[in-house]
C-alpha cells in the first residue's frame, strides 16, 4: 500500500506542479459548491505552497536534476496521454491551465443521476481574470476546430457558455458529448452536464445546500484528518465514495463493460456498501517528513455479508479484563535486509466463517433459466412476482414456495427474488427480463470435498487448519539480483496457536498434492509447489481512473496470469506458518540469526519506528516499514533496462495498468527511454525510509466499528 500510494501521489503532483501558482483563497472551498454526488474529489488549496514543498523534499530535488529529465518528460506525457479524456470531454489539458489559477484547484467525479456520469473542474482565478479568458478563448478555438457549436445561455445573471462536441473520428466507440464552462467573479468552473455547473452556481450564491461539504461521509472523513492535523490546511485534500465511484466510471464507458457481474454489483451484494467515504490530506515537507498523509475510512454499521471479514483488532481483551495492545515487536526470523515489512492483526476465523458469500459470488456465477417481456418489470418494482414467471419457473420443475421476497438492486434493471436459501436474479437485458439462477453453496461444496472426497487430502479446512492460526500476519519483501522481471520476493506469516497440529495438518494436505515435493533445510520441512495447474479466475469488471481508456469488453482476450504467487512455498516454523513466493526467500527466513542481522536490530527500521511512536496513535492494528531505495530498485533497473512492461512487480503491475495500452493480453512498448537515466545509486540518494500505521476506530457509545484511520510518513534520506 505504501507503495502504490507514493507512486501515486508523486506521479499526480508531478502534473499538478506545471499547472502554475496560486495566492490566498478568493472563493469558498469546492467541496461547497460541488453536489453531494461527488463520488471522488480531489483538491490543491494552494499551488504555490505545493510547488515550495515538493521543491524541499529530496525527492523533488531529484526530479529538478537535469539527469532525470528525460524519465520526468517521458512519465508525465504519457499519463498525460492516459489522461487524454479530459481533453475530448472538456477541449482542455493540465497544461492549458497553467498561469489560471488565482487560488484552489479542484477535479471531480460526479454521478448526477443513476447511469450518468460527469466531470467537473472548479479554479479559483483570483488576480489571473485576464488568463481565465484567455483559455475560455482557446477552448473555444480548440472545440469549434473540431466541430463543436457554441451556444450560451443565461443563469443566475451569469453567461454559461455551452459547446455541443461531435463524436471523435478515430474513436468508433465515441459518442457527442457537450461541454459546460462559466466565469462568475474569481470563480471558472467547466463540466460536461449542465446540472452540475447550474448547482454550482447555486450555491456560490448559497440558494442550494446540497453540496459535497455537507454529505455525512464527506464531513466524517474530512473532520477525522483534521483532527489528527491539529486544523492545519493542508496540501492537497481527496475524498472518494468508493461504490459511488465505481459506478460513476462504469456510467462513463456503458459500451465497455464486460459480461457478467461487476467488481460493483459483488462488492454492493457482500455488503460492502457500508464504506461511505475514504479521503484524507497529503503534505510534502511538513512537520519534519518528507511526506505526510493522513487517510479516514468512515464505514459506520451494520456490516453485512462478507464486509463481516473486515474486523482489524487493536488488542484483546484478557478473561482478568485487562486490555493488551497488539506487539508490533519485528519477530527474530525477520532478516535485516528486506526491502518492505507489514504485520497487521486480523480476526481470520471470523474472516474464514464470512468468506463463503464472498467465494460463491466469484466462482459460482449465475446460470440462465429463461426470459420473459419487459411488461414483468412494474410488478418486480413492486415486490410483485408476475403470475407468469411463477409458471415459467414451475415448466423447469422448480416450484417456488408462497413465501417469496422481492427486492431491487438497481432501480429499472436488476432485481433478486429470494425462497428459502435460493436466490434468483432478474436482469433487464436486450429488450427482455432475463432470469438466472444464482448458484450457492460452491464454498461449502468445497470445503467439505476436501474433507470427505475419497481421493481428497480429507482434512477439515476450517477445525483442523484455520482454528490453529492466530490473529498476526506479516508480509515481508525484498529482490534477488540481478534484477529480473521475476526479482521481487514475497513471503506471508500467520502467527500459529498450534504448531503441532497446525504442521500436522498441512503435512497431510500437502502429501495428497502430486505437485508438492517435500523438502529439508536444516530442522525445517519445506513443502515446495513445482508445477500446478490453477483454476481460472472470474473476470472482474475493475474501473479505470477518470480519462483512461479501458478494455473494450470483447471476450477474445487472453486471460493474464495474475496470480500473487504463481510458485510457492510452504513450512510450518518459528511458531508460523510460512507461504513464499520463492523457496530460496523462505531458506533465507528460516535460517537462524543473530540480533544484528534481523530487521529488528537495523538503525533504519529503528529511526523509523522512533517516529511512529511520535504519531499520536497509541492503538493500532497495523505497523508498515519500507526501505524505499530497496523497494523501488527493481522497477526502476527494469526501466533502464527497457523491460518495464515484463515486470511481475506489484510496482510495475500499477504502473502497466497506468502506462498501458488497456487491454488484456497486450504489452505495452516501453516508451521510455531507459538508457538515459542515471545509475541506479544516484537515485538511491533520495529515497528514505517509509512507515505507516493503522487503527482500527470503534464508536465510543456502541463500541462497533466505525472505519480505520491511516497515517503515514517518508523520511529523508539519512
């Protein structure tokens, strides 16, 4: 996570940074004028505050050495590439807004209306009115160029000015579109629905309150951050309904999504609906770090479903009452040179007895039983079953009892009829109600096949597996040289409360595997996976971020092999049981250490751990540490390389997803030209050391759970 998140932040800032520079706020904050169905956000209050700070860091140092220039060039064209879709829904660019802004900046993500998606952009222009005119008047030439016609119209006393944009020509998926744009005082908004900019001008003139700042996630994240901050501004603040956010993308490219279920309809049927909001602040050379960032997840109850998995402890409660915190202690088997160290504590018996809904949802799908006309659809609104479905359902011999509920999941389109234990679904699809049966059980028919199939290893996963594991678990990484596509190692830990029995039972489930060789590394048993075949996966419907091209659905693509650990490694030892993506990365765990070479003994995860003691957090459910010279090598030598595109990094993975062509099956050429960037020890320099912590956040009345609060920070290079 820590990864993902600087890489992230770093690559938005990097746009962000030629946008140009701000003064003091001239109009209220966006969140008040945007619509509370922002479903993501994102917000820099000053410019030129942001440019000073990313300047301080070492890492901004770096960037401005003209030794990175090309990779600094290459990098920002090409998100500015996969970012292209602002330019043909709004006729703009980042860069068309440099020497704009007068005050804050603010992008959003907006779900006016069920399966309509909108984007806006809200500048403060204070002292910059001559500039803001200057753009209107080139995005005026820009879309006229294209074929747009301008119109305006009159609202509120102010001019908006309306372009009605042709479909793109090289886009056979492309569809007109319009684009909004209005200067009222120091205020430029632009946006492609005319809902949205008509709000906003309302509430510039405070006659609608219905804006983003007053939704109860918005505030609830936001307040939490600033709380932490002590009501410092900070930097850069985001906030994203992550639901909402889902189906604003999924409303945006309709034509592209793929059969099946959603990653939306799974996550909204397993109940994790119950995330409202997560958002936070970002400041770079702040408060003594490098970066700081502070996330709130606001997730108030009921949990349902498979959201019941997600229970983090900060502690445990002892029969005496007494309440001990969780021991974030490195274990003494922790090597001192690993690149990344996670350990975190988790209720996994909880989590295996509300997997079940979770693993049918993926594997089991839903099987087609017939169709009927939409004329169905009025009574299904209603919680009526049509008499006809009735019958249609007694013709496939399945009689439905007297007791049958319906329910609505998506108003107009999809509904679930549930008897008993079974579930149906009734999809509005091509012109008829199309109705399928959603297959169950597929969890237990599992377990229970490995427990009483004859030619099965026959152990009871849950009581002879999972009831021996405790509540800790640690993920640890590092790299084999030379740097390969193949060079990062991971290795996962499960604290165990019976060793015995647990190393019993994996013995057994690991002989009846023809796969598994058993081997042995001192008093250690090691079970190492040679060859196996593994199950497909069902593919999921993943959103792109705003403006990027996504697949286009078909289903010829090739699957890719996107498994965490495609060859592994098993042993029970140390007190844990032990999964690796490399046998020679477990050897390396496994084999035993003086103090001075553990992670626990190393000055940096010393210097790191210091500060995490200073962040105020006294109850946590998880502790990260990253050595981030150690954790980006392997992507960075693969660029220099010129093999970026074949990295099995979690890194690179992100930064394909980012930088690729979109589509399964499909690599990407590397555009960057990898030959110009310096030795790797030049950039080794400015990257330090990284931690980070999480708790858990409970309501003080109730005692539920009510989300997770993060806060993280980069050091400088020592």
């Amino acid at each position: 996570m820590t990864r993902i998140w600087t890489w992230i932040t770093f690559s938005v800032v990097g746009l962000l940074l030629g946008v140009g520079r701000l003064s003091a706020e001239a109009v209220p904050p966006s969140e008040n004028l945007l619509p509370d169905s922002t479903k993501g956000f994102v917000a820099v209050a000053s410019m030129d505050r942001l440019s000073q700070s990313w300047n301080k860091t070492q890492l901004g140092q770096l960037m401005a050495d003209p030794v990175m220039k090309p990779f600094k060039e290459d990098f920002r064209r090409q998100l500015q590439e996969r970012l292209s879709g602002l330019n043909v829904r709004l006729g703009l660019t980042l860069d068309d807004l440099k020497g704009v802004p007068g005050g804050e900046v603010a992008v959003a993500v907006i779900l006016p209306a069920p399966d309509q998606a909108a984007l806006a952009i809200v500048v403060d222009v204070t002292g910059h009115l001559d500039q803001a005119n200057e753009l209107l008047e080139k995005v005026t030439k820009n879309l006229t160029q294209r074929g747009a016609k301008r119109t305006e119209q009159k609202a509120a006393g102010t001019t908006i000015v309306q372009f009605d944009v042709p479909a793109p020509k090289n886009d056979l998926h492309g569809k007109p579109g319009k684009a909004f744009y209005f200067l009222s005082g120091n205020l430029l908004v632009t946006s492609d629905d005319l809902q949205v900019v008509t709000g906003i001008l309302a509430r510039t003139l405070r006659s609608q309150k219905d804006s983003l700042a007053d939704l109860p996630a918005f505030k609830a994240v936001i307040n939490r951050c600033a709380e932490d901050a002590g009501g410092t501004t900070p930097q850069v603040r985001w906030f994203i309904h992550p639901l909402g956010y889902v189906e604003a993308i999924r409303a945006a490219t309709p034509e592209r999504r793929r059969k099946g279920k959603s990653i939306l309809e799974i996550l909204e049927n397993q109940g994790f609906g119950a995330i409202q909001g997560v958002g936070g602040f970002v400041d770079f050379a702040a408060e003594g770090y490098e970066l700081v960032h502070r996330t709130a997840v606001y997730a108030p109850p009921p949990y349902k479903k498979s959201m019941k998995i997600l229970l983090f402890p900060n502690g445990r409660q002892l029969a005496s009452g007494q309440w001990v915190p969780n021991d974030f202690t490195p274990q003494n088997w922790v090597p001192r040179d690993i690149a990344t160290y996670t350990t975190l504590y988790c209720d996994i018996l909880n989590a295996f007895d509300n997997f079940g809904p979770l693993f049918d949802e993926l594997f089991g799908g839903e099987a087609f039983l017939f169709h009927v006309g939409l004329k169905h659809q009025d009574d299904l609104a209603k919680g009526v079953l049509p008499k006809e479905l009735r019958q249609e359902f007694e013709k496939l011999r399945i009689p439905l009892s007297s007791r049958v509920t319906i329910t609505t999941r998506k108003a107009g389109s999809v509904w679930k009829i549930f008897d008993n234990k079974q579930i149906y679904v009734v999809r509005k699809r091509n012109g008829v109600l199309r109705i399928y049966q959603e297959l169950t059980g597929i969890w237990e028919d599992t377990v229970e096949s490995l427990w009483k199939d004859p030619n099965g290893p026959k152990y009871h996963l849950r009581n002879e597996l999972v009831v021996h594991l405790g509540q800790r678990v640690t993920v640890i990484s590092d790299y084999e040289l030379p740097i390969t596509p193949a060079s990062e190692r991971l290795l996962f830990a499960i604290e165990a409360k019976n060793v015995e029995k647990l190393r019993a039972t994996i013995a057994k489930a690991m002989k009846a595997e023809a796969s598994v060789k058993r081997r042995v590394f001192g008093d250690h048993i090691i079970w190492e996976v040679v060859e196996e075949e593994q199950p497909e996966i069902p593919e999921l419907d993943i959103p792109p971020l705003p403006g990027v091209d996504p697949d286009d659905g078909h289903d010829d693509h090739e699957q890719e092999d996107a498994r965490l650990l495609p060859k592994r490694a098993l042993a029970v030892a140390n007190g844990h049981l032990f999964v690796a993506s490399h046998i020679d990365f477990l050897k390396k765990v496994l084999k035993e250490k003086q103090p001075r070479e553990t992670l626990g003994g190393s000055l940096d995860y010393l210097l790191v751990d210091s500060q995490t003691q200073k962040l105020g957090i006294k109850e946590k459910c998880t502790r990260m540490f990253s050595r981030t010279d150690e954790e980006y090598r392997p992507t960075y030598e693969l660029i220099k390389q010129g093999k970026m595109p074949l990295s099995e990094t979690l890194l690179g993975r992100l930064l394909n997803t980012l930088l690729g062509e979109g589509k399964k099956g499909v690599v990407r050429p590397q555009r960057i030209e990898g030959q110009k960037l310096p030795d790797y020890e030049v950039v080794r320099r400015s990257l330090g050391p990284a931690g980070l912590v999480v708790t858990s956040e409970y309501d003080k009345l109730t005692k539920h759970p009510t989300g997770w609060f993060f806060k993280g920070f980069t050091l400088k290079k020592p």
